[in-house]
C-alpha cells in the first residue's frame, strides 16, 4: 500500500523586500565647518548604516535617530570644499547620494584670516584656549631633551601650542606627542590640523585681506616669527593685563644691535597642570649666544615685579606692545 502524499502549501506574509528611500534636505552645502543637512530615510524599519566613501574629513556623520515613522540622520559640513559621496545600507539594499560642499572664501574681519579658521562656537573657542594653555605649560615640566624639538624660542613655542590645539587629540595623536599626561578636554569640533585649505600652512606671514589666492600665493607658510604672529595672526586688546584671557599673548618690542626685536609670552592663566590659586605667565627665553635658554613658568606677580623693567606688563612699559588674541577667537557677528 502507497504511503498518502501530504501538501503543505505555506503563506509568507510581509517577507517582500522593504523600499529604502533616502531624501536629503539638500545636496550642496557651504564648507565652513558648520553648515549641515539631514537624511530622511523611508522605507525600513532597523537601524540603517551610513558612512562616507572616501575621505572622511570633509564632513562628521551622527548616528540615525528615529523620528516618528522614519529615520534622519545629520551631516556637518567640514571646512574643505569638493564632493562627497555617502551611502546608506539596510541590509542587502543600499543608496549613495553624492553632496557638493563649497569654498568659503571670505574673510568678514578683513584681518587676513580666512573664516573658515575661525572658530564661531563658544564651545570650540574654550576648547582650543584650554588645549593651548595646557600644551605651552606642560613643556616647562618636559625635559629639554624630551620636548619637541622644534621649540627653541619664544615664537616656536607659540607656534606649536597653536598648531597642536587645533589638532584632533586621538590616541594617534596621544601616541605621538608623548606627553606625560593628557587632560581630558575636547577637541575643537569645527575643523582638525591641518585638514583645512591651507593645510599645514596656518600662520599668516603677509598683510592683507584674504583672497583665495592667498592658498598658494605664499601669504601663509608653517613658520612665522613673533613679528609675523603679532602683526598678522593676531589681534591688539588691551595694554591692561588684567583684560588677558587664558591663550592670549603678551608681546614686546625692543631696541637691540640687530634692530628691533620681538618677544612674546603665553598667558596661561590659572594652571592646567598643577592648579593652585596662581595666574602664570610661560614663555621660552630663546638662545643669548652662550647658551639654548630655558622655558621658564612664573606667576603674574612675579612678572609684575620682574628685577628687569622691561618685561613688565604695563601700560607705562613702552617696550609692552599689550595683550593680543588670536585671529581665529575674533567675534565678527
């Protein structure tokens, strides 16, 4: 006898593939390191990926968040200008939406800095001012033999805390600098040295206003001497030195063999490696002939009533140019 033949027909239900749609809120932006635009994404119902192809530092990519029935997710624009492809994955489907992100060419201070170096953010602002201060203050309890060896001067050491601010502090970075300790601060979020248009040229070195030109005309270069930072790097704020901010720079001028000569010195305010109820002042001597000099930290008062008269910082100092601040902290709106 035949064994009975059973059929057993099975309905799938709501196993058809789901419809990823993407809609962006626009495709071209403005790269100055705040603009923004969002993914709407339809059509799925987990999580979906989303990345840059490419090169990653044009822009920074937030996570999706569900909204209601559908999912967004936020693009930031960076502050170098050209395309950018990102694509969107649920499972086997995926959509590459390609973004335009524009040069800003202006400079609204007319002080020679470009706007996409200025940091507009408060947030960005205090970020670099804490991360500057506190890489000008640790040299002095690095060992000369164990310090960058770039830092050999008053103005080396304003460049490096300048330039090492601006950086993204990751642990590449960490790895890197080498530092006894790290504190724990933010980087700044607008842009990281030196992936901007000038690359690792940051330090005006010419007067003018910002052209795009300037990109390769030679008006920036990786090194500027205390002249230069002062001059075209910098801005004049006060010659009261109770108006100085943590990160701002005291600069002097004087009469020497050579000619004039220009010294600058980093205030901290109070320290960001051993804290106390202290303002310091740090600065690099420079080398006299004999000897390398020294980086030297001294409290406010003790400059105040330094044996030498001429390193006061006071009004009726001549040879005190005042306290500048940097371009980039410049509020032009």
């Amino acid at each position: 006898m035949k064994k009975p033949i059973f059929f057993l027909t099975v309905l799938l239900v709501g196993c058809t593939k789901p419809d990823l749609r993407v809609t962006p809120s626009k495709t071209t932006l403005m790269a100055n390191g705040y603009d923004h635009m969002v993914f709407r994404i339809d059509g799925i119902s987990k999580q979906p990926r989303i990345e840059v192809l490419g090169d990653s530092r044009y822009c920074r990519l937030h996570s999706p968040r569900l909204a209601d029935n559908h999912w967004e997710a936020q693009l930031d624009a960076g502050v170098m200008p050209g395309s950018v492809r990102v694509r969107i994955s649920s499972r086997h489907q995926h959509i590459t939406q390609s973004l335009t992100l524009l040069a800003q060419t202006t400079d609204s201070a007319s002080d020679g800095t470009p706007d996409f170096l200025r940091l507009d953010d408060e947030s960005d602002r205090q970020s670099f001012r804490r991360w500057l201060t506190y890489l000008a203050e640790v040299q002095y309890f690095i060992s000369p033999s164990s310090r960058p060896p770039e830092i050999i001067d008053c103005s080396s050491l304003v460049r490096y805390s300048y330039r090492e601010a601006l950086r993204d502090h990751d642990a590449a970075w960490i790895a890197q600098a080498k530092l006894p300790l790290v504190q724990a601060n933010s980087s700044i979020k607008k842009y990281s040295f030196p992936h901007t248009p000038l690359g690792p040229d940051i330090f005006r070195i010419r007067a003018g206003t910002y052209v795009p030109a300037d990109l390769t005309s030679g008006a920036f270069a990786e090194f500027a001497d205390a002249k230069s930072l002062q001059q075209y790097n910098t801005f004049f704020v006060s010659r009261d030195i109770t108006r100085a901010q943590p990160g701002d720079i005291l600069f002097y001028r004087r009469e020497t063999a050579k000619g004039l000569s220009y010294h600058s010195m980093i205030f901290i305010g109070p320290s960001k490696v051993k804290p106390d109820t202290e303002i310091y002042i740090v600065y690099h001597t420079g080398p006299d002939g004999t000897n390398n000099g020294e980086i030297r930290r001294i409290t406010l008062t003790q400059l105040l009533h330094f044996p030498n008269p001429q390193w006061h910082p006071i009004a009726a100092n001549e040879l005190f140019l005042g306290v500048y601040r940097w371009n980039i902290l410049k509020v032009t709106s």
